[in-house]
C-alpha cells in the first residue's frame, strides 16, 4: 500500500512542476529548500554537537500552527535544556515565523517531502527521540518511518475540520477498499492522539487511529503568548495619536482575493470616521504586490510597512528617515511577516481574515487575547468551534457581508461600553481555556521516559 501512495505521490509531483517552476521562478519559493525537503542538506541540524541526547522535534505545518506551539516548544526547552529542540514548517511563512518566534529552538528547517528516502535522511540527521505534530498532518510514510525506527510520534491540539473530514469521507466511499485499510496502518504508526474536542476525537477514531490512543486535550491555541510591544505597534500607536488618526482597524490574515472585500468593510466605516486607518495585513508574502494593486483600484492612498522609520524583525536598530502617516494615506499595506500580532494591541477594531471568502478562516484569539472583539465573516468552517463559543458568549460577531462588517466597528464606535464588555468578555475566554499546554507536556514526558527505559 505505501509503494502505491509512493508512486501517486510522485506521479502528482510531476503533474505539479510546471507550477512549482513557475512559483519558484516568480517568488522564489520551493527552490530554496528542496535541498532540505528531499533530506540532502540541513544547514541547520550540521550545527548540532556529533554527542547529544535524542532530540525533540516540533512540526508546524503553517504560520497558525507555529504560532500556536510557541508556548509549547519554549517549556520543552526549558524542561530538557540538554536535549537538542528542532522546529520544521511546512510553509514558507511558517519558516519565517519560527525564525522570529523560537530563537530559543537549536534548529529551524523545512519538513521533508514524504518519499521514504528522504523521511530516513532526515531521520537519521535529527536523531529524534521524539516528534511532536501540532495539529493533524498525516503523513504515511513519515509515520512509517517513525515507527520503524523506535520514534514515539504525538500528534498534539490535533484538529479535523469539517471540510477535511468531509473530503476524507468522500474518497473513502470511493476507495475504501484500499484507503481504509491504508489510513489504518498509518494512524497506527502515531503514539498518542492528543486532539482539540470530542469531535475531532471521534473523527480521528473514525478514521482508522487506535481508540486508547486517542484523547480530547484542549486547543494549544488558548495557551499562545502575547507579544510584547514591538517598534512598529509602538510606532503606530504614537503616531496615530500625533496626527489624530482613529479608528485603527486591523485586517489579519486577509487570504488572496478577500483585500477588496477588507476594503469595503473599510469603506462603510470610513463615512462615519474619514480620519481611519486600516492595517491590511496580507496572510502570504506573494499576495503583498497583489494587495498593492486592490488598494490601488480602490482609490486609496496607502503606505507600505517597508517604507516605516521603524526596523523589521530581522533588523537591529531604527532605520534612518521621519516617515510619518500623510492626512491622505489611509491605508497601511503590512508587507512583512511576524509583526501582525501585536498591531492587535493598538487595534481599535478586527477583522478576521480567511473568512469572508469560502477559504475556511483563520484564528480569532490573538485579537481575543488582547481584548479585542473578533469581526469575521460566514466562512469559519476551520475555527467553527472556536467561532460559535464566542459569538454565543457575545464576545465576537459574525456577519454575512463586508459591509455589516463596516457597520460593527461604528456600532461599537457609538457605543464603546458594549464594546468594552465585549472585549473583556473575549479575553476572559482566552484565559479560562488555557492549560492545553500543561497536558502535552505530561504526556510528552510519558513517551520521553518511555524511550529512555526501553533503550537503557
């Protein structure tokens, strides 16, 4: 069954290349790091000590699950210093977040693709003594590998939206003779399911994982840091206040074609408020010049986060420049990545993107974290859960269109007490749902020493 999954995995690779040339070409992705998915070269993991103790692997697939393990992979620092913590990502900006979130980690690289030579390259370069997988990214192969080679593998906040699970459902009715079987083998080659909700806990169950693996642990999500301050949240804070320039609106995340959409929501508020600002914050990188050209269209002026007198995570020190916020610039295009965090500090209202297209939405809790009433739009199917809990304790607001959006942030405008409420009501959610973290780490500890009494 693997060696068919293998040869499919290789005859879509090869349906995909054009695109991955074209991707690469254009934006300089794939290229970079194909060394490290095929499991050639770690630049990273060559700077590890020859002697070391086993290793603690965290993957995070994206920028969501990076920033939720954060916690997560400082306290297994702290609780194994002497055991070598390395991070992989899937993604490009996942890569980048990482870099800027876990100085800490002993190594950062990219997830190798699931062809079993490279799963045993890497393997065999980290020298794990566990792997811990956030959220729920099945890879037979990987799995297999694992487990031949004695590697305990904890998926942790493991998650199955309602789209995968469908999707799953779907090409089990059409191929169940072979993937139901297939999808059996492989979840059993994972040591512990530690999943988000009864739910989630009941699908990964119902698709083939072993019943007395499986747990309901909580969301690592609640359990996220808050950044501190950082230059540009500072920066922008003073500067909004020095030019007068209020509402602050914060659209995160904002998924491929939804910028017009943050636009008009935008617009709706800017008839009641013109001297408001939006912070558009792209959720990828190679959407920056895109976003650009919706603002354009829109007949705003804006000014690019590049273009700041305030330096980027990756530099040290103010960069030269009194670049300030011109009366008729009203929008901030947010072509960085790691920063959007704390802008939620000095928001004065959110917008939660992911969602007001059919993309399945993004997370609500930075903003929630900082007090912060979420606005997102119909499409949560990723974060239903998590939406339907808020909104039903009044603590966030889901509408059906940008411009209701619009309409929010001025009702909460003329009516700062209920917005006030709202927010408290936010965080204390956030606060009293934390501790998935705690529960990882004790059965983190449990394989850990398991492994330790088997090998002595």
């Amino acid at each position: 069954m693997h060696f068919i999954y293998s040869l499919l995995m290789g005859f879509a690779a090869l349906l995909l290349t054009p695109y991955w040339l074209v991707q690469g070409l254009r934006h300089g992705k794939y290229f970079s790091n194909l060394g490290q998915r095929l499991g050639f070269s770690f630049p990273t993991l060559s700077k590890l000590p020859e002697k070391r103790s086993g290793a603690i692997w965290v993957h995070a697939v994206s920028v969501g699950e990076t920033l939720s393990g954060v916690t997560l992979a400082r306290r297994l620092k702290q609780a194994y210093p002497s055991r070598p913590l390395v991070i992989s990502t899937t993604t490009l900006t996942g890569q980048a977040v990482a870099q800027e979130r876990m100085p800490f980690a002993d190594a950062i690289f990219y997830f190798p693709l699931d062809w079993a030579f490279c799963v045993r390259h890497v393997l065999r370069a980290v020298r794990p003594s566990i792997v811990v997988v956030l959220e729920t990214e099945i890879w037979p192969n990987f799995l297999r590998e694992a487990r031949r080679s004695s590697v305990p593998v904890v998926f942790v906040s493991g998650r199955i939206s309602d789209r995968s699970f469908a999707r799953y459902q779907r090409f089990l009715a059409a191929f169940g003779f072979f993937l139901r079987p297939f999808l059996r083998s492989s979840l059993a080659g994972a040591t512990a399911f530690l999943m988000q909700s009864e739910k989630d806990a009941e699908r990964i169950r119902a698709l083939g994982a072993p019943a007395g693996r499986v747990q309901v642990s909580g969301n690592l999500k609640y359990d996220l840091e808050l950044p501190a301050p950082t230059p540009i949240s500072d920066w922008l804070a003073k500067e909004a206040q020095r030019r007068g320039r209020s509402p602050i609106i914060v659209a995160g995340s904002v998924v491929a074609t939804e910028e017009p959409l943050a636009l008009i929501a935008f617009g709706t508020l800017q008839g009641e408020c013109p001297k408001a600002l939006l912070v558009l914050a792209p959720r990828k990188p190679e959407c920056f010049e895109s976003a650009a050209e919706f603002i354009d269209e829109s007949h705003r002026k804006f000014i690019r986060r590049s273009q700041l007198p305030v330096p980027r995570p990756s530099e040290n020190g103010v960069l030269p420049g009194e670049t300030s916020i011109p009366d008729d610039v009203t929008v901030i295009l947010l072509d960085s990545i790691g920063e959007l965090s704390s802008l939620y500090r000095v928001a004065d209202g959110a917008l939660v993107g992911g969602s007001l297209v059919p993309s399945g939405g993004h997370n609500i809790l930075e903003p929630a974290a900082f007090g912060k009433v979420p606005v997102f739009g119909p499409s949560m199917e990723n974060f239903a859960e998590i939406a339907q809990r808020f909104t039903a304790a009044g603590a966030a607001v889901q509408v059906e269109s940008p411009e209701d959006a619009g309409v929010a942030w001025i009702e909460f405008l003329r009516n700062p007490e209920r917005a006030t409420r709202m927010g408290e009501t936010a965080r204390t959610l956030v606060e009293s749902s934390r501790g998935a973290t705690d529960r990882a780490i004790a059965e983190i500890a449990r394989h850990l020493e398991g492994a330790a009494r088997e090998k002595g």
